[in-house]
C-alpha cells in the first residue's frame, strides 16, 4: 500500500473553552465527553430538542486539556455553530469557528 493523503479541510471545526465546557457539551450532544482525549476521538450526535438528529461530529481535547475540538461535515458549518451557540447562556464557555484557521 502506498500512503496517501485526504484533505479534510473543508470540513467544520469549532473550538470550545472555558471551566463549563464539559458540562455544558456533555448536555448537548449523545456521547460522554469525558471519553474524549488529546489523543483519542470520539463521535457523537448533537440532537435538537425534539430529539431529531442536527449532526454527526467528532470530539478531541486540546493537548492541553483546555479546550474540546469539534469536528462537523461542511454543510453543517453555519447551522451546527449557531445550534451550539444558542444554549451558551449561563455556561462558562466560549464556543470558536476554527474552520478557516485549520486544516485537517
């Protein structure tokens, strides 16, 4: 096999911060966010509130441990962001559009 390379950077990538993060993400999408490291992904589904699917996205931490990377289909960029950023309300968190400033 030959190695190959697959430009993903098209694809959606937001940052998330600050000392809520992990409660408000684990409230709102279907996996546990704890099992989420710098060097492991994992998928989850982010639901709206009738409980029908918004989007398939994979989760990472920053190798610092600061911050969750969220991954997303393209199509998905505009829409999912502001699904994410709406219930930001009380939360101590600060959700990024990444997409343009990384590739993948």
């Amino acid at each position: 096999m030959q190695p190959c390379l697959i430009d993903l950077s098209d694809r959606a990538k937001y940052r998330l911060t600050g000392d809520d993060r992990d409660r408000y993400l684990n409230g709102q999408v279907t996996n546990q966010v704890t099992r989420a490291t710098p060097g492991v992904a994992i998928e989850a589904c982010v639901c709206n509130v009738k409980g029908k699917l918004d989007g398939v996205v994979h989760l990472t931490r920053s190798p610092d441990g600061g911050a969750f990377w969220i991954d997303a289909p393209a199509a998905l960029r505009d829409s999912l962001f502001a699904r994410l950023g709406r219930y930001i309300i009380a939360d101590d968190c600060e959700l990024e559009d990444m997409t343009d400033e990384m590739g993948l």
